[in-house]
C-alpha cells in the first residue's frame, strides 16, 4: 500500500513538472528509503546500503597523522556559553579525512560555521559530520565504506587554524565521539 501510494505521488511529479528522470529518482528514493529502514531520512537521496553491520558504527580515526592532537573535546562550553558539539583535531593542512564508518555521503558542502564539510549516514541512526575541511573528496550520494579518503583538513568556517571538526550525532543529537574511537 505504501508503495503504491508513493509511485502514484511520483507520477504526480512527472505529470506536473514533465521531468521524467527527476521523478524515476525521486521514487528510487522513496522505494529505497521505505525498503532499506531509513524512513526518518525519506527526503534525502539514498541508495540501498547495507555493509557488514560492524563497520556502520564510528571505529577508527578520521585523521591519522603522526603530528595529530586534540584541540577540543566534546562538551567544552565555548564563547557565549556554546558547547562544543565535537572533537577537534588539529593537523597539517592537507592531511586525508577518511570515513570512520561506512555510510552514504548526505551532505557534501558548506555550512556556516562549519566551513566546507561531509555528513556520512550510516542508516542506523548515526551521522558523522567531518567539517572545516580544506577539500572535498567526495559527493553527495556516494557509497563510503570505512578507511575511504572524503576529504583533506583545512580551516574553513569558525576555525582560528587548521583541524578536522569531527562530529557523531545520534538520532540527530550529538554525543561525545571519544567513546567510539579507539
């Protein structure tokens, strides 16, 4: 019934607007999000995902640099009574970003204050959020698995010098990433 009522809304889009692939899309991803569980992200263009289930939660490192440390951490109340949503870590500009799960990238781009940052869903509720980057290595929609290259540190967005703003957010809420890294 679901499906039915989501191609009829489809078909209603190419009637309307005569874009005939931006309609085979959108209920691609529809029929995707309702099949592969990722309801509450219906809106966003995901493709079928389902990678060995260990490596969909935040495990590794996002920088691995001998001259890496942490900036900031999770909770520090900022300038205007801000708390810190991430962890901070300071390395080169240039130095490789990679994906600390596997995901979809949900968001390639910037974001004030944020800079130029990657958003990776991992269909189970976590989001990593790897931001103030120098480039982008990847786009939106893309299939990552843990360990692939998204993008390189720099200091784009609120950032006095180069560091990888490193966010998990669960259900939309950020939590403190040092209790999944290594």
């Amino acid at each position: 019934m679901k499906r039915k009522i989501r191609q009829d809304v489809a078909v209603f889009f190419v009637r309307k607007s005569g874009f005939i692939r931006a309609a085979v899309l959108s209920l691609a991803l529809v029929l995707t999000s309702v099949f592969y569980g990722c309801a509450h992200h219906r809106q966003k263009p995901l493709a079928p995902f389902r990678p060995d289930v260990s490596k969909q939660v935040p495990s590794i490192w996002p920088v691995s640099q001998p001259g890496m440390r942490i900036s900031s951490c999770f909770g520090e109340e900022r300038s205007g009574g801000r708390i810190h949503k991430g962890l901070d870590i300071a390395a080169p500009r240039g130095t490789p970003v990679v994906a600390t799960a596997s995901g979809i990238a949900s968001f390639t781009g910037t974001q004030r204050g944020y800079g130029t940052m990657v958003m990776v869903d991992h269909c189970n509720g976590l989001e990593t959020i790897y931001a103030h980057l120098d480039a982008i290595l990847t786009v939106r929609g893309a299939r990552l698995e843990q360990g692939d290259t998204l993008g390189r540190v720099g200091a784009t967005g609120n950032a006095t010098g180069p560091h990888l703003h490193y966010e998990i957010r669960r259900d939309g809420v950020p939590v403190d990433p040092q209790r999944y890294l290594p």
